[in-house]
C-alpha cells in the first residue's frame, strides 16, 4: 500500500460549525456523508481534514493509541 496523505479525523457534535470554522480558514467541502466530511484546501487539495461524529453504522479502525484512522482507496473506472 502506498500512502499519499495522511488526514487528520476530528470529532465534533455540530458538522455545520465544524464546517464553517474551517472554511473560515480557506477549507471547502469536498465531501459530506452525514457523519463524515471533509474539507480541502483549494490550492493544495491533498491538505485536508475530516470531521466525524458519532454513527454505529460506521467502519472505525483504531491506532494503538485509540485514536481514529480512516483509511480508503479510491477505485479507478475504466475509459469508456
């Protein structure tokens, strides 16, 4: 596996204000599945952060320390 960036995951009660204290520092939404989102820097998208709250639904996988990790792939579609 190779990584290309590490995110931090922060969690938050309120996505909304989480997302609008981001993007008061130049964040935008890049994606927001009600439970997740994240934001990303429009000059340098690989400079990102994800909030989450809590959702039993989830998938969580822990560090040692506890702490979240959130690790995804993103498939390629072939051409058409």
């Amino acid at each position: 596996m190779t990584v290309r960036r590490v995110v931090p995951v922060i969690h938050s009660e309120s996505l909304r204000e989480s997302r609008d204290f981001y993007g008061s520092l130049g964040f935008e939404e890049v994606m927001n599945h009600g439970w997740i989102l994240t934001l990303a820097s429009p000059a340098h998208p690989a400079a990102q952060v994800s909030v989450v709250t809590e959702d039993a639904t989830a998938p969580v996988v822990r560090d040692p320390n506890g702490r979240v990790v959130n690790v995804l792939s993103h498939r390629r579609t072939p051409d058409a």
